[in-house]
C-alpha cells in the first residue's frame, strides 16, 4: 500500500452548504496515490460533493483542499487536465458517433501524438471499437458507460474520479466495468469511486472511505477495519444435538458465546479452534459443522452506521430499495 506521504488527494475539515443544507460538515479525507479508494455511504451522505471539489468544480465553504498537493480554487484548471472523471449520468452527445465523442474529448484535452491511434486504443480497451461509427444515441446503457470511461482516459490522467459508475447497468456489465476499473491502477492511476452498492466496494477498493451525513465515519483498507470491529475469531458450530454446544461457553479462549439455531463463539484467535473441536468430540458432540466466520463489509457497514447513530441520537434511515 502506498504511504500516506503520497497522497493525490487530501480534505480537511471541509465544508459545504447548499441553501442553508450541510453537505459537508467539516469532511477528512486522505486518497493515497496509486490506489483505488472506494467512498462508500447512503444517497446524500456527500460522495458526490466531495468528488466535485477535488478537481474544484465546486469551491470549499471552509476547510483545506488539495489535489496533487495544489489548491483547486488556485489551480483547477491545471488539476482538471490531470483527472478524469465520469459521472452517475455521463454526458454524451447521442447524435454524434462514438468517435466524433473521443475525438472531440481528445482534441479539448489536446492529446498528443497519433490521436487517431489514442483513440482506437481506448475504445479497444472497453470493447466498444466496434460502435465507434454508431450514433451514441443507439448505444445501450453499459456502452455508453463504456465510452465515458474510454474518453476520461484518453488523456492518460493521473486521477479518475467515478461516480457511481455501474448506475443502471445489468449485473454482467457491472461487473465488466468493475474489472476494468481494477486494471487502471496497473499502470499507477489513482481511482476515487463513489457507490452506495456494497457489493461493488467489496473486494476492489485498497481502502473504504465510510461517508454518513457529510463527515467520515472511518477509513482504511477492508480487513483493517473489520479487524478493529471484530478482534476475536468468530466461528460457528452446529451438532446433532446443538444443546451439547453449549460446552463452549464455559472454555478457554472463548471470549463470547450464543446459540440461535446455530451456535456462535468468539475465539481469541484461531488456534483455539482445534481445542474447543477436541473438547467437543472427547465429550462425545457429534459435531456437524465448524465454520470460520469472517465478518463482511456489510456488517461493518451497518454497524458503523449503527453505533454512529446511537451516538448522535440520530433517526433510523428510512427503508429504501438500496442496501444501503
């Protein structure tokens, strides 16, 4: 992981309101270079506001901003040539074809060399070099995503900034455009993406920024986090009789232990597995399942928010159809 002396992106105490609405109420955030960092939280949490001041399409109410290590209100244009960004809604002209689309975005950026060649080696990278004379009009929704994510990388940025990149697409192309994203930071880009999809964090951000309510609940790489939530080794047990489970309790090395259906202890690490196995079986349990249990990032997430809204005495969110 790269330290966080080489970060792309830094906030600090950030603000931002909107017609008296707080955004941003005093964000940090930390983006280390070179890596994809994954702002994760609910509709309105402030992903999209904090995305737009790093490259200083909207200026900062309060607090310090720096992108590249420059200031966006003194430096955007210099910054913005050096990102690439797509949004939830990328706007595309429909009546022009997939090329005139690139060619026009390279031209804007003053892309050098065999712009014809930039061009073909974009498209080519997300499968749509066979649309490129089609009217973007006639495009589906996941190429058209495709064609926004070939013209943020035309100009070769250091910095791509995603918001909520797979929106309206069906699961396969998802998770096409998911692997590609993963593949950009093979050559060193820095990919900020903001998503409300857990799944989609889930196995491909090097670190997971939780955004609520405009400030950050907590940041750090996935196994980190849950590390700190989820010290002990949970794992789960079953038997044919799972009342002789509750042997288990009483153990050493088993810090917590319940039973609902399935039986559940909290082990101070996994070596303890072995023992409480052999006392089971020496006890004549015929046990029929040990299952290590590692905690998702959904159950990181929910407890985050949870204990962030026990704290501030903050309503339960509302039931939406989104996860989260």
């Amino acid at each position: 992981m790269s330290s966080h002396s080489q970060l792309a992106v830094q906030l600090v105490d950030t603000t931002k309101s909107f017609g008296g609405v707080q955004a941003l109420k005093g964000l940090d955030l930390a983006v280390p270079a070179g890596e994809i960092t994954v702002l994760l939280g609910p509709n309105g949490a402030g992903k999209t506001t904090a995305v737009r001041m790093i490259t200083g399409a909207l200026p900062a109410d309060g607090g310090l901003v720096r992108t590249f290590g420059m200031d966006p209100a003194d430096n955007g244009e210099a910054i913005r040539r050096r990102c690439g960004v797509v949004s939830a809604k990328p706007a595309l002209y429909d009546r022009m074809s997939g090329w005139d689309n690139l060619d026009y975005s390279a031209a804007l950026y003053d892309v050098k060399g065999d712009r014809r060649a930039v061009i073909r080696e974009a498209a080519g990278r997300f499968e749509i070099d066979h649309a490129l004379d089609q009217a973007v009009g006639g495009y589906s929704t996941g190429m058209k995503t495709r064609l926004a994510l070939a013209r943020a990388l035309l100009h070769g940025p250091d910095l791509l900034l995603l918001d909520e990149p797979t929106s309206g697409l069906d699961p396969e192309s998802s998770h096409a455009v998911l692997g590609l994203i993963r593949e950009m930071t093979a050559d060193g880009t820095t990919i900020v993406m903001c998503t409300h999809l857990l799944v989609e964090a889930e196995g491909l951000a090097d670190q997971i920024v939780m955004l609520d309510d405009g400030i950050n609940l907590l940041e750090g790489p996935q196994d980190e986090l849950i590390n700190r939530y989820w010290p002990t080794t949970t794992v789960r047990f079953d038997a044919e009789d799972p009342t002789a489970l509750d042997a288990l309790a009483t153990l050493p090395g088993v810090a917590n232990y319940q039973r609902n259906g399935v039986a559940t202890a909290e082990l101070a690490d996994a070596a303890s597995i072995a023992d409480c196995v052999q006392h089971l079986s020496a006890a004549g349990v015929r046990l029929t399942r040990v299952e290590p249990h590692k905690p998702s990032l959904e159950e990181l997430y929910f407890r985050v928010r949870r204990e962030h809204r026990e704290a501030t005495n903050a309503p339960a969110p509302a039931m939406t159809g989104n996860l989260a």
